[in-house]
C-alpha cells in the first residue's frame, strides 16, 4: 500500500503538469486574439479619424457650392428673378 502512494502522486503530477501547460496554451492563444484585436481596432478608430477629417472638409458650404455649380449637376444660385412666390389670399 505504501509502495502505490508514491505513483498516486505522480500521476497527478503528470495530470496537474498537463493542465498547466494546455492553460498556458490556451491563455497565450487568447492573448494573441486579443492583441490582433487591438491592432484592428486601432487601424479602424485611424480609418474612422481620416474620415471624420475627409467629411468635415467635405461638408464645407464652399465646396459643396462649388460642386453644385460645377459639378455637373447644373445648379444655380437662387435669386429673385429665379424664384417664384405663391402668395395665399
């Protein structure tokens, strides 16, 4: 019966020893999903950035006045002699 403790114990050792390593695996798997994760979302947030930039200038009321007149879409400055009024009596 004594003889039998000592091989008991080592196989949980091998047991526990296994464990360990296929966690340690697992959590450096996990780690590196996590880290290209990361450098995705900071790719996109650059992405999301240089369009917020590129909207901003192009919402500007000079180029989108430039565009309207030139643009090939044949707008043209409203006046007065270009505007008709219904007047309600």
């Amino acid at each position: 019966m004594k003889a039998q403790i000592p091989w008991v114990l080592a196989i949980i050792l091998i047991v526990s020893a296994l464990g360990l390593i296929n966690s340690q695996y697992r959590a450096r798997k996990i780690f590196a999903q996590v880290e290209k994760a990361q450098a995705e979302t900071r790719q996109l947030d650059l992405e999301w950035g240089q369009l917020q930039l590129k909207q901003s200038s192009a919402s500007k009321h000079s180029v989108v006045e430039s565009k309207a007149e030139s643009g090939g879409m044949d707008m043209v400055r409203i006046t007065k002699a270009n505007t008709e009024f219904l007047r309600t009596e």
